[in-house]
C-alpha cells in the first residue's frame, strides 16, 4: 500500500508535467513492470481529462467541491415527484451519476495529492571512474562504486522500506535497521538486506550477477513484473556467493572461493597455487594492458600478492618469478 500511495502521488506530477526527469523515468519504469500499472495508470489519465484537473486555478476549493459532488449523490437518493414509466431506471441513473462522482473525485484527489504532497526529489548517480571515497545514502548506508556503475534513491527513504536501483557493480556497507529493509532492484532481481556489507555485480550486458555477501544476512529474489510478488528467494550467509541467471532468471548459490572478488575496490590480487593462465584472466580484468602467454608456459602455477601495483611493476613482479622474456607491443604484453 505504501508503494501504491507513493506511485500515486507520482502519478499527479506526471500528468500535469511537474516531474523532474529522474521521477520521470522511476514512473516510466514503474508502468513497464505490470499491465495492471497500465490499466492503473489509463483509468488515472481518463480521470484527470474528465476532471478537467489539469485545467483548474490554484484557488479551487476542494472542500467545496466535494460538497456539490456529495450534494448531488443525495439527491439522487431522494424520492423525485411525477415519476413516469420513462423514467423507471433510478440505479441505472443513480450509478451514472455515482461514476461520473467518482470519476470527479478521483480527478480531485489526484489534483490534491499534487498540491499537498511533497514529492522526495530522485538522485541518480552515475560513476565514470570508481569512487574511491563512498557515496552516502541517506539513512547514512555507504556505496563504492565500479567504473561505469549507476544507482538511483530517493532524497529521503519511507520509514518501512529503502529502496534503490542499480546497475554494475558496488560494495554496499548498509546501515541496520530492521524496521526499514534496505532493497537494491535491477532487471528481475533484487537484494533485501537490515544491515550487512556485500558486493554485487549487476552488469546487464552479461548473463549473471554476483552477490558476494561479506558479513551480515542477505535475501536475494527474482520477480517478473512487481518486486512484491516473488518468483523465487534464497538466504545467502557469509562467505557464500549468490548467482542469478539473466538468460533463466534462476537463483543459485555457490561456496566463494574468488579470492579477488573485491579487487576492484581492494587494488589487491591474490593467488594460491593458481593455474598461471587463469591468473593472467584475471590480471587482464584489472588492468590496462593485455598479458598473454606463450603455450610453452601453460602448465605454470602461480602464488603470489600484488597489491596496488602499477602495469609496469607487475609486468616486472611477473619477469622476476618466471623469468620470462617480455615483448611489449602497445597494450599488449607478451610473455615468452
């Protein structure tokens, strides 16, 4: 109900073009969730044209006009002298009327919904690089931003529900506060959480997200059209990663073993005994330039920490360990 009151209050400043565009596009997408939005939404627009709300002064009386509109469903309840057989219909005509009313009311209430209440403003905000301080939501809980990253959230979150949207990835340290989860929405799936800190990689041009929970309890669910009405949900604990497949919109749950998980954020890399050509993928996610190894080398394993290393000094690091005779071509770094 909450979220429904505060659609509908949206719903107003829609229509009489009062959104900004961040409101516009969380209302937009809000309709695209369900065809019972829609259907909402088109008796609400009928409403508002009928009402000819859009049209009205900033000095209507609202009181007033409820009045006259009550005025006139109690006349209809009336007993009306000189009835003739023409006219032996009263709940036909009684319902007209009590439509048309509604019909006006609703046109009115939407009006005093916009006059009275205030809207709390959106916030999107998008990260051409990662943030390396975080940004501050406004229940106090921090987001650290990937590069390419983007969240929207109210200026204000309701006392029962913080919910935000998101897509990319981000290292969440959410405040606790069990009267008011905190909820992350992207395409399909969302992450419930009271108070935790987790990482969550939620690119849409790939086929899976990731969840990797750090401490604290997670509820992650998938939906087709309402957030409300879940499909499927898992609990995920620490040290656990949750997966959603895009393709299936299936939920799984896998044991982390990713050491690097958080190297994004972290700038640390760690392996243990790891094959040198799964090292090198990663590697080659985390910085500028392409390593790529000679077949001869594949059979190397590699254990090591690179900590905030810059390309040249692991490119030495990697000389060093293996010996390895290194060709540099541009970006790319051959290592024979």
């Amino acid at each position: 109900m909450r979220k429904f009151i505060r659609y509908k209050n949206l719903a107003a400043k829609y229509l009489s073009g009062n959104c900004n565009s961040a409101e516009q596009q969380q209302f937009e997408r809000w309709l695209s969730l369900s065809d019972k939005h829609k259907h909402w939404f088109k008796g609400q627009t009928k409403a508002w044209e009928l009402s000819k709300a859009n049209t009205l002064s900033d000095s209507i009386n609202v009181e007033t006009a409820l009045n006259k509109v009550n005025q006139r469903i109690a006349f209809m309840h009336q007993p009306q002298p000189h009835r003739n057989k023409a006219a032996r219909k009263p709940v036909s005509v009684y319902s007209w009327v009590a439509g048309a009313a509604a019909v006006f009311l609703l046109g009115l209430a939407v009006l005093f919904f916009m006059k009275n209440e205030t809207q709390p403003q959106m916030h999107v905000f998008a990260a051409i690089e990662k943030t390396e301080t975080p940004l501050q939501l406004p229940d106090g809980s921090s987001v650290f931003l990937n590069s390419g990253s983007e969240i929207a959230y109210p200026e204000g979150f309701d006392s029962d529900i913080r919910q935000t949207t998101f897509k990319g990835e981000a290292l969440f340290e959410v405040e606790s506060n069990p009267e008011a989860p905190f909820q992350i929405l992207t395409d399909h799936f969302g992450v419930e959480v009271l108070g935790t800190k987790f990482n969550l990689k939620a690119a849409q041009e790939t086929d899976q997200y990731f969840v990797d929970l750090i401490e604290g309890k997670l509820r992650l669910f998938t939906f087709d059209q309402d957030p409300n009405s879940s499909i499927e949900q898992l609990i995920l604990l620490p040290g656990e990663r949750g997966i959603f497949d895009a393709a299936t919109k299936r939920l799984f749950r896998a044991k982390q073993t990713d050491l690097n998980f958080m190297a994004w954020h972290s700038g640390i890399l760690e392996f243990i005994n790891t094959p040198l050509t799964d090292a090198l993928e990663t590697i080659n996610a985390h910085y500028p330039v392409k390593f790529l190894l000679a077949d001869k080398h594949h059979n190397l394993r590699i254990t090591a920490r690179f900590e905030k290393e810059s390309s040249e000094q692991l490119i030495e690091s990697l000389q060093t360990i293996f010996s390895f005779e290194v060709i540099r071509d541009g970006q790319t770094v051959y290592l024979r």
